[in-house]
C-alpha cells in the first residue's frame, strides 16, 4: 500500500483494524507534489509477478474485486463503467472484442467507451512490462496519473475491459462526493435502497 498524505495514521489505523493482515506500506514522501505515476513507480515491483490494483478513493462494490480475481489470468483487467464521460475521467478506448488501445484523462468523450474506475488486475507478464515503464517514464513525469505509463504500453499487452456499469462505486475526489458515497452508494453496496 502506497501512503503519503497522514501515512502514520492510516497505518496505525489500518494495522488496528486488520491485525491479522501483514501489510507492507511504501511511502511516498513526496505526495504533495507528485502524481499517481509517482506512488505507483516506487511500488513498482509488486507489478511484477501480477497484482491487484486500486485507487484509495474509490468506493467500490465487492463484487468488482471477485470479478477482477476471477478474469482470465492471461489478460490483465481494467474494471470500466461504461456511460457518457467529461474531460475529468479517466477515459478508455475500447476495440470490439474489449481490448483497450488507449487510456487518459485527454482523450475525446465521444471516442470512449468510458470510464477506469481505478481497479484493475494485472497479468504476470503485464504487471512486469508496466513495472519497467514506469520506472523508464516516471523519473521525468513525476505529475503525470498512473495512466500515462500504461498507455504507452497497451500496443503491447493484452488490456481488456471489464465492464462493471451494474455494479455501484464511487470516486471520492470533494466533500459532495463523500457524502454521495455515503448516501447513495454505500447503501447499495450494503444491500439497502438507498434512502
């Protein structure tokens, strides 16, 4: 687990809460003026044997990290929802048999098939080839989102869609966001209505 921002607390609280994980934390020191391409880079290594993968802002339903498990491990999975996007998400490009050819924040809405949630599972041989392009862009692009690094090597990997639109989750960037998660999408995770 990549930490930055109160890294001590999250990791007193985390080891408090889950005593019987045995976590390895990484902290990048450098949070606050570095990106996701940064955090990810110094925990490049847990690439590359194949690796789950998730932004710690995102609210997601269960079912996606099961589903993410059970995919074919000889592709790596980017969990999607598929809908009408902005320039703020992280948008994909999807071929017609779901493989990925392009991923960034700057691509055109109308292009795209929609938005990476921030969870995916990465094959052995991907996780290993995304661990070295990371370490050969990251150094210079040490703003850029974790994507960045990924694009440049989707031409070479078998990147596939999984599609998660039914399936409720939340990315939790402003206050309105939290209180959505709290509201509308816990419930819904929880097996409530939401109110």
């Amino acid at each position: 687990m990549v930490v930055g921002y109160q890294a001590e607390a999250l990791t007193n609280e985390l080891i408090a809460r889950y005593p019987s994980v045995r976590f390895r934390f990484i902290e990048n020191t450098d949070y606050a003026t570095t990106n996701t391409i940064w955090s990810l880079h110094l925990a490049r290594e847990s690439l590359a044997g194949g690796a789950l993968l998730f932004n710690a802002d995102v609210v997601l339903h269960p079912q996606i990290v099961r589903d993410l498990v059970a995919a074919e491990k000889d592709k790596t999975w980017l969990a999607v929802t598929r809908a009408a996007c902005t320039d703020e998400e992280v948008k994909v490009v999807v071929d017609t048999d779901g493989r990925i050819s392009r991923i960034s924040k700057k691509l055109k809405p109308a292009e795209c098939a929609g938005e990476f949630i921030g969870a995916a599972c990465f094959s052995a041989p991907c996780g290993a080839r995304y661990a070295r392009e990371l370490e050969a862009v990251a150094p210079d692009n040490k703003n850029e989102y974790f994507e960045y690094a990924l694009d440049r090597i989707l031409g070479e990997e078998d990147v596939r869609m999984l599609d998660v639109t039914e399936l409720p989750c939340i990315e939790v960037d402003f206050p309105e966001d939290l209180e959505r998660a709290r509201a509308e999408v816990a419930p819904l995770i929880m097996g409530r209505p939401a109110p």
